[in-house]
C-alpha cells in the first residue's frame, strides 16, 4: 500500500512542522509581553519631549537650533527605516517596505536623492536589493533595543543634516495598536515642526537657560531625536512579537486542519484496499 504509506509520512512531517510553530507560537507570546511593557513605559516620555521641545522652539526665537531651519529646495533627503532582524512575522515588514517604496518612487519622480539608514536586516536587504543608497545600518538589535546601538546609525543622519548634505529626514516605522493590529507610519523627523506639538496643548510658557540657551537646546535635541527613534524601534519590536505569534498561530491551526484532511484521506485509502482484498478473496473462493 505504496499511497498509504505516501499519506503517513506526509502526515508526519505536517505533525513535526505543527510542533516547532505551536513552541514559536508560545515563545513569541511570552516575548510579546515584555516588549509591550517596553513600549507603553516610552509612549509618555517620547510625547512630553516632543512637547517641550516644540515649546522651546517657540519661547526663545534668539536662538534657532540648525534642526529647526526648513530647506527652500528639497534635493536630497534622509530616510531611517525600521523593520525587524528576523521573518515569520506576517505582513508587518511588508506593509512598511511597500510604504517606503512608495515614498522612493515619488522621491525619484521629483529628482529627490536618498541616504537610507536601516536599522533591521529584514529593511536593509530590501534596499539594497532596489540599489538604494544605505549610509549606515544597525542590525542584530535582539529582543530589545539598545540606545547604544543606535546613536552611531542615527548620528550619520543627524551630521548629514547639519552639515547641508540633506534636507530633511523621515522615519518609516511599524506603530503597535493592539496585538491583532498594527500600522506602518510615515513621520518627518527633520526640519522640525513646531505646530503638531504646539497643537495639542493651548497654554505656552517661557524657559530659563543655566548656563546659555544653546547648550541646553543643543542637547536637548539629540535627545530628543534618540528617544523618537528608541521609541520607534520599542514599537517596531512590539509589533514584531505580536504578528509573529498571530502568523504562527495561524500556520499552527492550518497545520492542524491538514492533518485532519490527510488523516482522512489515509482511511479511505486503507478501506478501499481492504475492500479490495476481501473482493478478490471472495471472487477466488467462488471460483474455486
């Protein structure tokens, strides 16, 4: 019984298959939880920094910070894309990647030249595969992101900007709505823009600078800047474990339908070979 034994080993291997997705499935779940503690514990401190520093912005107009100065003529932009080490995780890379293509496309109909930044292998290869220019990357972040890790990749960007080699500088990241959701986001990081923070709140305030003005304001916004992208990454990392466990339940229970269907498959396989035996047995019995 040749096809029986076909079925039982396809069988097998879908059972083997099921196994190593069912312990994916528990591991990400594990993972999933941590990294949205993670996430929610910088939502706070990522949102009050924006906000002060859009206040800031605006209190002290003596002094304008390089990062606050908007380019007359767009010819060259920065772009900082986030997306995961590892696959298996569903359309979360996908639907960022599609996003940023979409954005490449209109930049090179308007004769906009791109530096990337990839922080995350799965974004890395998808750029260098479209021939893009990747001034520096970050990669092998694990299951949770180091600032250490990412300055060096950023400050790239961030001298770029200072020194006029680019004009702006964007972030494509994957934002954690909840567990079963989640949304690839587009946001200008530089220039500055004062206004969407301002906005959220209608009271305004002056500061104080000790020792000046420009140190402060200097170092506040590389901080700035590097808690937008930690946030970024916390989220993407967030997301991550969540469609990866999503992704890994789904090929857990599809795997678990297969095999129903083999299994049945297997016994109507093994009756009509027994059926078979008993007729010819039947048929030589009559014959004799």
């Amino acid at each position: 019984m040749a096809a029986g034994k076909e079925i039982r080993t396809k069988i097998k291997s879908v059972e083997n298959t099921r196994k190593i997705t069912k312990a994916m499935e528990m591991v990400a779940a594990s993972k999933m939880r941590k990294a949205q503690e993670r996430m929610k514990a910088a939502r706070p401190y990522a949102e009050k920094i924006a906000q002060v520093v859009a206040h800031m912005s605006l209190s002290h107009p003596e002094y304008k910070h390089p990062f606050y100065v908007a380019r007359d003529n767009i010819k060259r932009v920065g772009l900082i894309v986030v997306s995961t080490d590892k696959g298996l995780c569903g359309g979360l890379n996908t639907n960022a990647l599609r996003l940023v293509l979409g954005k490449l496309k209109d930049w090179e109909a308007q004769g906009v030249e791109v530096d990337v930044t990839a922080i995350g292998n799965k974004g890395m290869g998808f750029i260098q595969r479209l021939g893009g220019n990747v001034v520096s990357e970050a990669t092998g972040l694990g299951d949770k992101p180091h600032l250490e890790k990412l300055i060096g990749p950023v400050s790239v960007m961030l001298e770029a900007y200072k020194a006029g080699k680019i004009d702006a500088l964007y972030l494509v990241y994957s934002r954690f709505v909840n567990t079963m959701k989640q949304e690839a986001q587009f946001a200008q990081l530089l220039p500055l823009s004062a206004e969407a923070a301002v906005e959220k709140s209608e009271a305004h305030w002056d500061y104080i600078y000790e020792p000046e003005a420009k140190g402060v304001i200097d170092g506040l916004m590389i901080r700035y800047i590097e808690a937008l992208i930690y946030q970024a990454v916390a989220e993407n990392m967030a997301c991550e474990q969540s469609a990866r466990m999503v992704a890994m339940k789904a090929a857990s229970d599809n795997a678990k339908n297969v095999i129903g269907e083999l299994k049945l498959v297997y016994n109507k396989t093994r009756q009509a070979a027994i059926t078979k035996e008993l007729s010819e047995i039947v048929s030589g019995a009559a014959a004799v």
